[in-house]
C-alpha cells in the first residue's frame, strides 16, 4: 500500500497513454499502450480531474471522511499496479498530450461492394491507391471463385495498399483449404470471412514470428446486403494501438473518418448503407467526391454530437454506425443495431 | 567471446531511405533464412513511392457487417 507520508507533496501522473472517459453511471480508463480498459465509478473520474491542479496532500485534505481517505489510498494503489500512472514531483513537466489528428493518407480505408456486377477493380484500386488508401475490405452478396479473387488481389501487387479483407459468400464447391492458400499466397490479403458456411470455425495458420493468427473464418451468420452492417456490440469495439489511433476516435467519426466506399451499384458514398450517393465510380473520379464538401462533413460527426453516445463510456473505442440510427433520417441520433444502454450501464 | 561481423546487403533502392551512416554499419552475422518463413514475405517495394510497404492489419474495423458475437 502506498505511504501517505511519501507522497502528499506529490502529484500523481496519469500516463500520457491513458485516457479517462466519464459516462453518464461510470467511468473507464483506457490504456492504448497495454490495450486494456478499466471500470471506475464516477467519483474517481472526477478524482483524476484534480491530479493536474492539486497536489495529492491537498486532495486528501479535501476529504471530509477517514473512509474516503482510505479509498482514494486504495485507488492510487490500483492505478500504479495496473501501470497507469506514477507519482511525480513536478506536473508542469508532463503536458496532457494533444489529441489533434491527421493522417497523410486522404483515404484511409474503403469498401467496395459487389453483386452481380463487375467493378473496374483495376481502376477503383488504382484510385484509391493514389489517395494513400492502406485499407481495403471487399464485400460480395454472390458467390465468387477463386481465380476471381486471385485477380482482384494481382491487381494490389502494384499498389501501397496494406491490407485487404474480403468477405464472401458460402460456395460448397470451394474446398476451404484453396482459402488457407490464398491467404499464404497474397501476404496483403488480411483477412477472408466466408458468410453463410454451415458452421463456425477458423481456420488457423501457423506463424512462428507473428504468433498464431486467425485468417479465414467461417460464420453461419447469413449475409444479404450492406444491410447486415452496423452491429455494435462488445466485440465491435476495439482499444486502438496507439494515441493517435485513439484521438481519431476523439476527434473524427470513427467509422467514416478518411473513408470511401464503393456500393453494389458503383455509386461512391461514404458508407454502402447510407442512401446519399456523391456520383458513380465509372463516371466520377474519386478525387472529385472529396472536394464535396457534404461527404467530408460525415467523417467529423463525433460522439459527443450523438445523443446517447455522448454519455456512454464506451465511446471513444466504439465504432460508431451513421448508417442505421435509431431516429431514421437523425444522423446524429444513436446507432440502431446498438445494444448497449450506458443510463443502465448494460447490454440488452 | 568471438562475435563474427558481417556487413548488412542492402539494396541500393533502400539505401536511400535511410541515414547515410547505415552504408557503413556493420551488423552481427545474420541467421539463418527459415525456410518457412520470411520476413521479405510481409513487406514488398513499392515502385511509386520509391520504398518498401509493410503489410500489416488495417488500424481500426473496416465495418461491422460481420456479427462476432455470434461466432463465438
């Protein structure tokens, strides 16, 4: 247990990777670097408010009950132990860390649907490779073979694109070892999720260096549309690797932000699912959509504009939806597929 | 202890990117290749921008489209 004595002249220093979020019945603190999220109640939130002005001497003479003294003992001990934090005899040497965002990328990442329909991959990549898109996750509603997601994958070799995901239709006539090689074949294919399998299952691909990793997965959940999209739950949402990661959460709508999508259709919106189309890939230059202001106003919607959000303590690692909102046509009301309900602190 | 140098190979294309005095660092002798494995396997040169890509997972989810909470 921390001496009392030792530090009341002292500051204590909340780690410049650790973020508070209040929400509207608790509290949680995020630590980017470790990738771990803490619980805490309200009382404690406004605590840490106070490490910045007051020494902890005077926070302790602040309380009026032995017990709170003990608490707040308690709760010191808990944020040094998990590493969040250290005393420090000077805090003006610790400035909070900005939170502002950029990125060199105009695009970060984009989808691209596809139905029935054969997109200009070659040009759509080629595109989104000259905005420094890193990210691309392609979606088909039908059944696709092999040989054609091959092609679509030859055509990133010449690209700086990172990762690309693709998210397929069931087809029982692909033995799923032809994805496990895939996988091994084309390094920048990330992730496949085969949808519509008749069950649940990885398939895991060994990696000494990189540790076990997960690459093709199987799910029974059956995959229509883009209307599938915007469930929020507990595994959608994510501790990001790094400050700047999390002040784009902040800052930025956390799923729209630098992204572009490409709809069945070919229309180029900011999400597959919202209705607005900004022109069509065949005819409109992708560049051109982003000097539209009206779809660069969708990636600074951020949570604290969107009611409920606003008050949950999830907020700031949640992936956001602005495509499916509980008041149909409030882009800033809370996401509809969203379960969670932060006045009871709970999951429905 | 004897600790055989060996000089790193570069490919001239990279050494542009980096600081002048890694022409002439000298590295420890370097391991074997694993034949399953490759570090060349994740990264490939990108002619455009002149330097080597690293793949790596995309930095946030790309969309929810796909239920995890079901799979499990």
């Amino acid at each position: 247990m921390i001496s009392l004595e030792q530090h009341t002249d002292h500051y204590f220093y909340l780690y410049a990777n650790c973020f508070v979020t209040r929400g509207f019945s608790r509290s949680t603190i995020i630590d980017v670097a470790h990738k771990n999220l803490y619980f805490i109640d309200n009382a404690y939130c406004d605590l840490i408010s106070r490490f910045r002005v007051d020494k902890i001497g005077a926070v302790i003479n602040s309380f009026e009950a032995q017990k709170d003294v003990t608490y707040f003992l308690e709760f010191l001990n808990f944020l040094q132990a998990n590493n969040l934090g250290t005393f420090v005899q000077d805090i003006t040497l610790f400035p909070a860390i900005s939170l502002d965002w950029d990125h060199p990328s105009k695009v970060t990442n984009a989808i691209i649907d596809s139905r029935n329909i054969n997109h200009d991959f070659e040009d759509i990549l080629k595109q989104l490779d000259d905005l420094g898109c890193l990210d691309v996750q392609l979606r088909f509603y039908e059944k696709t073979e092999i040989s054609y997601l091959e092609s679509i994958l030859e055509l990133t070799a010449p690209t700086a694109i990172t990762a690309v995901q693709m998210i397929i239709r069931y087809n029982a006539l692909i033995d799923s070892m032809d994805y496990h090689r895939l996988v091994k074949k084309y390094p920048v294919l990330d992730l496949i999720i085969v949808y519509g399998s008749p069950e649940n299952k990885f398939l895991e691909q060994h990696d000494d260096v990189r540790e076990v990793f997960k690459k093709v997965l199987f799910t029974t959940q059956a995959v229509d549309s883009c209307a599938s999209c915007g469930t929020i739950n507990l595994r959608s949402m994510s501790i990001p690797d790094s400050v700047q990661g999390y002040a784009e959460n902040v800052r930025h709508n956390s799923c729209l932000n630098r992204k572009v999508s490409v709809d069945e259709n070919g229309d180029i919106k900011n999400c597959p699912s919202l209705p607005r189309s900004f022109g069509n890939v065949k005819d409109t230059p992708i560049a051109r959509v982003l000097e539209d202001k009206d779809f660069i106003k969708a990636w600074n919607i951020s949570k604290e504009s969107i009611t409920v959000c606003k008050d949950c303590e999830f907020r700031n690692i949640c992936s956001d939806c602005r495509a499916y909102t509980s008041i149909p046509g409030d882009i800033l009301s809370k996401p509809a597929k969203c379960t969670y309900d932060p006045y009871l602190a709970n999951f429905a | 202890m004897y600790i055989d140098l060996k000089e790193l190979a570069l490919r001239e294309a990279a050494k542009m990117h980096y600081p002048l005095f890694y022409n002439f660092i000298i590295y420890n002798e370097l391991l074997e290749k694993d034949e399953n494995y490759s570090l060349t396997d994740f990264k490939k040169f990108n002619e455009r921008l002149d330097c080597d890509i690293e793949y790596q997972q995309p930095s946030k989810l790309i969309s929810k489209i796909i239920n995890f909470n079901e799979i499990d």
